[in-house]
C-alpha cells in the first residue's frame, strides 16, 4: 500500500524519501497506491524526481488528468475509481 506522499506533493522527493520510494520499488509486488502514486503530478503526469511504481492506484471520485498525460500510465497500474459522494457539478 503506498500513501506516503498526496496530490500536495509540489517538489522532487529526495533524500530517505527518495530512498524508501526506490526500495519499494524494487522490493514490493503488487502495490496499491491510495488516490495517486507517491511522486506523480495529478495535473501534469510528470515525476517529483521518483515515484512510487503501482500494480493499481484506487483514487477518490473521479481519474486525475495526470494519470493520463506525460509518464503518469507508466506509473498508476490499473485505475479504480472509488465514489466518495463528491457531487458531479464539483468536478469542474
């Protein structure tokens, strides 16, 4: 399960965060990422230097922009979209 970093994530994750990111990469199988993978841009697609590499990412009411765009398929696996009552006319 990864839920380390969220979509507030706005600089390149380095140091032991960048470490930890790496070694779940390599070490985990299957990982879940809860609403977008640690490291990705849900705007832009692009990677905060290095991110968390899912098997599915289970996000919250509709599918991010950036799970679409730039290195964001490489990175969210299979998507679920989980309906927490966010109301339709919000989406916008």
């Amino acid at each position: 399960m990864d839920a380390i970093f969220g979509v507030g994530l706005d600089r390149d994750i380095t140091g032991w965060r960048k470490d930890v990111i790496e070694a779940v990469n390599v070490l985990a199988k299957g990982v879940i990422a809860v609403d977008i993978p640690s490291g990705l841009n849900g705007t832009t697609g692009k990677i905060f230097g290095v991110c968390i590499k899912a098997a599915a990412t289970v996000t919250f009411s509709f599918v991010k922009k950036g799970f679409l765009l730039n290195r964001g398929p490489e990175f969210t696996g299979k998507i679920v979209v989980a309906d927490i009552g966010i109301p339709l006319r919000l989406y916008d």
